[in-house]
C-alpha cells in the first residue's frame, strides 16, 4: 500500500543537507530544537510546503500570503519581513546546491516557553523558523496510477471549533482521518463537512469531473488550498466549467474521473473511493489534461519569481 500522494523514494543526498534554524544552517543531523517549543509543547504555529522547480519558487507570494494570514490570525509575531523570510529561503537553498526537485517545509512556531502551558503569555522570545528543503519527487506511478481514497467518520470542522483555514502544527483531526483510511487499507481519506457534503482529503484537495464539468467542494470547510485555486483559475482560463459546489457521496461515486491537488504532487489521479471504480479505473482525458496545463503553470511561474 502507498502512502498516497506524500509517497516518494529515499533520496541519500538528503542524509547531507543543512536546514535553517533561526537563520543558523545547521547539518540536519544536529538540528535541534527545546523541548519547550510551544510548537512541541502544542502544536502552536503555523506551516507551508513549497516546491523549488528549476530555481524557481513558484507561488511563492501565496504560500507567504497564507503564513503570515494564519500568523496573524492566532496573533504570532513571525519576527521577519516578507523579504527576509525569502532571503532565508534562497540562503539554505543555495548553501545545499540545490535547483530542482526539491520540497521545502518551512514552520513557524511561537517559540520557547518558560512553562509547558498553553497560554502564549508564557513565551519568553521570539518565533522558531526552521527550513527543511529536501530532494523529494513523487512517485511517477503515483501521479500517473492514482491513489484510492475512503471516507472517514472523521469531519472537517466549523471554524468556530477549530478554523480549518488555518494551516496550524495543529493536525490531529486530519492525522486521525488519515489512520482511518490507513486502517481500512486505503491511501489518504476523504473527509466530510459538518452537513455530510463532500469537503477536502485529510492533506489535499478533492475534485471530481462529472460530464465534463470539475467540481470541488465550496471550500467552507477545508484550507484555502494554493493548488486547489490554480487548478479552478486554470479551469476557467481554459474553457473548462467549473464550480465550487456543495455534493455528496452519491455524486461522487457516479463521475468519471476524480483527482486530489497538493503543493506536493500537484494533481493526482483518484481511481477508487470508498471500494467504488472511478471511471475505468485510470487516469481519465480531464484529469491528465489538467495535469499538463498544471506543469506548465509551475514552469511559467517559477521563472517569475526570486531565483536560486
């Protein structure tokens, strides 16, 4: 069984990289950080994954947009500008050598603690921010194959609960969905909204095609997905009808093709849910269309943007 669309092969170069630690390049192996971090102690912070294509970052302002969002939403001094935070970026990327094929996992957490509490008045410095880029590709079967998904009892929240827009350290409710589909011998889960639609995956964004329409969920009740908008924007650049909708598992289990997105492998097919043959259980002509017009998406961006 994969390990869904985060599934990749080792790569040993990554046993020799140095990660930034406060701005510090440190070799990964002596990267360390107190155990009286509010982001260990809680989870308290906030996280992106990016991609380096061909020395380029592209979407970078999107993936920054959404750091400082949630970081202010939770009311945590990143410590940094926009800019300097780039700089950071470029800094560990270029101190590896490193071009292409590349993921980056860059984390902000509110930083040390003088008690193990969860009230932020205890902290007494400023932010933790650690970049861990690493040679990371998915799988080609993966991206090509497809992935299987099963739906959870696991539901994607209210935000007065726990506001899913937040990309907080804060995951249990998605790692637990993800045990569950794990459990019942699937890759990733698929989640539901409070009123029982179809929502999000428990780390990506759920599409499907029905009669030549894409249709994702309304995007209430699931983070505001970078790759999830340019999929719609390329949608409705390209002629292709698409909406963001409220649907059930009925409709689901009756279209042609379905596909999950992510930072990680862009998109990726889905050939079964919930023990459920989608289409004729490959990739379909929608899906492999918007994973090309994707790439070069990614191509055409990651020449606009800072370069390594």
């Amino acid at each position: 069984m994969s390990k869904g669309t985060h599934d990749y092969a080792p790569d040993p170069r990554n046993e020799a990289i140095k990660v930034s630690l406060n701005g510090e390049l440190v070799p990964r192996d002596q990267a360390k950080i107190s155990i009286f971090d509010a982001g260990y102690v809680l989870g308290d912070g906030v996280w992106e994954g990016l991609r380096l294509h061909d020395g380029g970052l592209p979407f970078l302002g999107m993936h920054l947009d959404r750091l400082y969002e949630g970081a202010r939403a939770i009311d945590m001094d990143i410590g940094l500008t926009r800019e300097q935070l780039t700089q950071r970026l470029i800094d560990v990327l270029r101190a590896n050598h490193m071009r292409e094929h590349v993921h980056i996992r860059l984390m902000v957490t509110r930083g040390i603690k003088a008690t193990p509490h969860q009230d932020p008045r205890f902290v007494i410095g400023g932010a933790t921010i650690v970049i861990v880029p690493e040679y990371k590709e998915p799988l080609p079967e993966t991206v090509e194959r497809g992935i299987r998904l099963f739906t959870v009892h696991v539901r994607r929240g209210a935000p007065d609960v726990q506001d899913p827009k937040l990309n907080s350290h804060s995951k249990l409710n998605c790692i637990l969905a993800c045990i569950q589909a794990s459990k019942a011998g699937y890759d990733e889960a698929l989640m539901l909204d409070p009123h029982g639609f179809v929502s999000t995956c428990n780390s990506t964004h759920f599409f499907i095609v029905r009669h030549g329409e894409v249709w994702t969920s309304t995007g209430k009740y699931c983070l505001g997905g970078i790759t999830r908008a340019n999929v719609i924007r390329l949608c409705c650049a390209n002629g292709i009808p698409v909406f963001e909708k409220d649907f059930s598992l009925t409709d689901v289990y009756g279209a042609e093709e379905a596909c999950v997105t992510g930072t990680f492998a862009g998109l990726t097919p889905v050939r079964e849910i919930d023990g459920r043959t989608m289409g004729d259980g490959k990739r379909g002509p929608m899906v492999a269309r918007l994973q090309q017009l994707y790439l070069q998406l990614v191509k055409d961006e990651s020449a606009k943007g800072p370069r390594v």
